[in-house]
C-alpha cells in the first residue's frame, strides 16, 4: 500500500484542531463512536467549514482520501478504555 501523501497530523492542523499525537488521540476519543451510516463529514462536532473541506475531499477524491479515511474508520471505531 502506498504512503499517504499527507500525515494523519496534518489533516488535523488543516481542520484547524490541534495536531500532536496527544490532542488527536483526546478528539478521538471524545467523539468516537459515530453512529453507523453517518458520513464523517456528517458529524455535528464539525464546523460549516471543516465538513465542506471533508466533503469537498472525498468528493474530488484528492490526495487527502487517504487520510480522511484513517480518520473515517477511527471515528466509526469503539474507543478502547
């Protein structure tokens, strides 16, 4: 499997959320899990802007796929105590 062209830190900071290690495990776990069916862009958490950019992604299916869909899969995940 190819690399991402992104790092998985970096969706963060272009979603304008902190983007250490830390701080994404805490997003994580406070949101997760999204009920099944809901589309990651369809969260309420997210901003107006923040759901357009999710969704503008993975429309145009841009090099950023790869990492919304980390994301997408650990927000659908169980958070594990």
């Amino acid at each position: 499997m190819e690399q991402p062209v992104h790092p998985f830190s970096e969706l963060f900071a272009q979603l304008g959320l902190a983007d250490d290690e830390a701080s994404i495990r805490r997003f994580i776990a406070s949101h997760a899990p999204l009920p099944e069916g809901m589309r990651l862009e369809e969260a309420p958490f997210w901003t107006v802007a923040q759901a357009q950019l999710l969704r503008e992604e993975r429309l145009e299916d841009a090099d950023w796929i790869v990492v919304i869909d980390q994301l997408n899969v650990a927000m659908h995940a169980t958070p594990q105590p």
